[in-house]
C-alpha cells in the first residue's frame, strides 16, 4: 500500500468525522490506535483507522449507522463484541484501501473521559484530536495484544506516568498495568 492512500484515505476519514461534528451527530472524538502513536512516538506501520466517537443526545449507535450508510455511502460492518468485551459497540468501513473502526463511548467511561483530554495535533497534514499517551497506554492495556504492550512500552516513554497511575486508578486498571508491565 502506497503512503499516498493512505494519508488520501486518512483525510477522507476525518473531512467524515467533521461533517459529523458539523451536523451535531457525534459531539466530539479522539484518533486512538496505531496512528494516533505516531503524534506521540515514532510511527509503526498500521492497517486501520481506530477513532472512538461521542454520539450527540439526539442519536442512537442505530441512526449514526444508518447516517453513515445513507449520507456517506459507507457499507457497514458491525463485529460482534466479546462476552467480556468493554467496548459494546463499534463499526468498521472502508474509505479507499483503509479499514476504519469506530467505537461509541457509551458505557466506557475510559473512552468519553479519554475523549474529554484528547488534544489536537497535525497528522498527515490534517488538524486532528489525539488521545494522550496516558489514554493510549490504558486503552492499549484493555485489549492486551503483543503489539500493545510493545506500543505500551514505547509510549510509557512520554507519558507521565504518575497520571497513567491515576488514570488506571480511577478505572480499576492499576492491578492489570502492574501485572502486565511490571512497574
């Protein structure tokens, strides 16, 4: 895959997101996953999009589907969560070649709060909100998969750690960080 269709499909992706924010159907996001590393650490090849979003009060998960199938001609996939799964609803497209995966906030409170502290940075040339680091390294730390804890790793180099401690606190995260990272 070129770096042109990527950043082209990266760019399609948020120009969708905005319109969104402009139509008042989610009230706000943040860029988590693989590209939101590289605002933060050195980027690391990746194959989706991952953005959690904040649905506006006028909206269920089902009408910002049916938004994004009518308005933007998305075909829409729906993965069915894991029993124990803390993220209950998420929905992948494709813009170009790039998957992008979107995760509603409602009932993880990690996500909304991670959402509340993201800061806009420029990636790929576009003006985007980015999870901080602390977010990322306890986002990364739910799903747990070798390239997280890597990513994890890595991050755990800018991150202010006495706030990923705070943060795991709150969330009930701090015995898993502990067990998995080995402080």
């Amino acid at each position: 895959m070129q770096i042109t269709e990527i950043v082209n499909s990266f760019t399609k992706t948020i120009n969708i997101i905005n319109s969104l924010l402009e139509k008042d159907v989610i009230k706000d996001y943040a860029l988590i996953g693989g590209l939101a590393l590289s605002a933060w650490i050195k980027p690391r090849t990746t194959q989706d999009i991952d953005i959690i979003v904040l649905i506006s009060e006028d909206y269920k998960w089902k009408d910002f589907i049916d938004i994004l199938k009518k308005n933007y001609r998305k075909q829409v996939f729906k993965p069915k969560p894991a029993r124990d799964a803390t993220i209950k609803e998420m929905i992948s497209f494709t813009v170009g070649p790039i998957e992008v995966d979107l995760i509603n906030t409602q009932e993880f409170p990690l996500a909304t709060d991670c959402i509340k502290n993201a800061i806009p940075v420029t990636v790929f040339k576009q003006k985007v909100k980015v999870a901080t680091p602390e977010y990322l390294i306890l986002l990364k730390l739910i799903s747990g998969s070798e390239q997280d804890i890597i990513d994890i790793k890595n991050l755990l180099k800018v991150a202010n750690k006495s706030q990923v401690k705070k943060i795991a606190r709150k969330y009930l995260l701090e015995p898993k960080l502990k067990e998995r990272l080995s402080w």
